[in-house]
C-alpha cells in the first residue's frame, strides 16, 4: 500500500505544482506524478530539518513544504523535459 499512496500523492501534487505555476507545463503526466513523488520526499525531508517531525491532526506545514517542492521540481523538471525535446527535434530536422 505504501507504493499506491506514494502514487496517488505525488500525483496529487503534481497536478497542484502544474496548476500553481504560470504558463504551461509540456511534461507528460507520468513524468508530472514522479515530479509530485520527488516533492513529497523532497518536502518531508526540508519539514524534518525544520523539525517539523509530526503534529496532531493535519500536518499542514508539512504539506506546504511538499507543495512548495513539488511546484520548484515541476518547473524545474519541466524546462529540462523541453530541452531534452528540443534537442531531439533538432536531431531529426
């Protein structure tokens, strides 16, 4: 079961992180849930150094760093998925 939630989460996240930045977004969908993956990870790890280890009831300030992790790796991830395309549409022209 850990797998399907990592999954559903950073899918979840993935589609905030798309709908959050401005302009579109060209990664695939695939590509965006392992994007919201990494910043679910990414995001529970800055929460720890922060030491926000756990609270009761929901954890936003936890959920806001995965949000914010998600958005930069979605960004980031996606102006390298344009560049790899680009690069692969040249070679074929």
């Amino acid at each position: 079961m850990g797998w399907l939630w990592a999954i559903i989460v950073g899918f979840v996240l993935g589609l905030l992180a798309k709908a959050l930045i401005p302009g579109k977004q060209h990664s695939p969908l695939w590509l965006t849930t392992i994007f919201g993956i990494l910043g679910a990870i990414v995001g529970n790890s800055i929460a720890r150094a922060f030491g926000v280890e756990s609270t009761p009831g929901i954890d936003w300030s936890r959920h806001i760093f995965q949000i914010v992790a998600a958005v930069v790796i979605v960004y980031v991830g996606d102006m390298l998925y344009m560049a790899t395309l680009g690069k692969k549409r040249k070679e074929r022209a």
